[in-house]
C-alpha cells in the first residue's frame, strides 16, 4: 500500500469513528485535541489501525505521537516494517 493510500485510509476512519470534519485534519496538527481523545478512545484508535493495517502497537509507541503527520509516520513505517518481516 502506498503511503497516500494509508494517508487517506487513516483519514477516513478517523472522520467516520471519531466524527470529525475533514476540514480540521492536517499533518501538523494536535491528534489529541483535534479528534478530542481520552484515555478510552486510544484504545478504540489502537484497536482500529491494528485491524485495519495489520500491524501491532505498542502503549511506548504510541505516546510520541503527537500530529496527524506523526500517526501516519507511524502507521507507515510499521506497515513497512510488517512487509520485511
């Protein structure tokens, strides 16, 4: 999968599970704030990019996660990683 495509798979779940515009996603711009997460909707964003990309996330990982752009570094390169291995 190419690293737009994960962009805009990323982009559409986190539309259609967290509700949020379109409009207010943007690489530099705070996930947290944005998508207004708290401790349990980690949880449902880590349940939903495994499922999705078949990848495994770890709590460490996920805590240097700060931007959209971020988050699709992450889910990019752990996606590459999943292929190699």
């Amino acid at each position: 999968m190419k690293q737009e495509e994960i962009i805009s798979k990323i982009n559409e779940f986190l539309i259609e599970e967290f509700e949020v515009e379109e409009t207010k996603i943007s690489p530099e711009a705070p996930l947290k704030e944005t998508l207004e997460l708290d401790s349990l909707d980690y949880v449902d964003l880590v349940v939903i990019l495994e499922g999705n990309f078949g990848i495994k996330v770890k709590q460490e990982d996920f805590t240097g996660i700060i931007t959209f752009q971020n988050l699709y570094d992450y889910v990019i390169g752990k996606s590459q990683q999943t292929i190699v291995n």
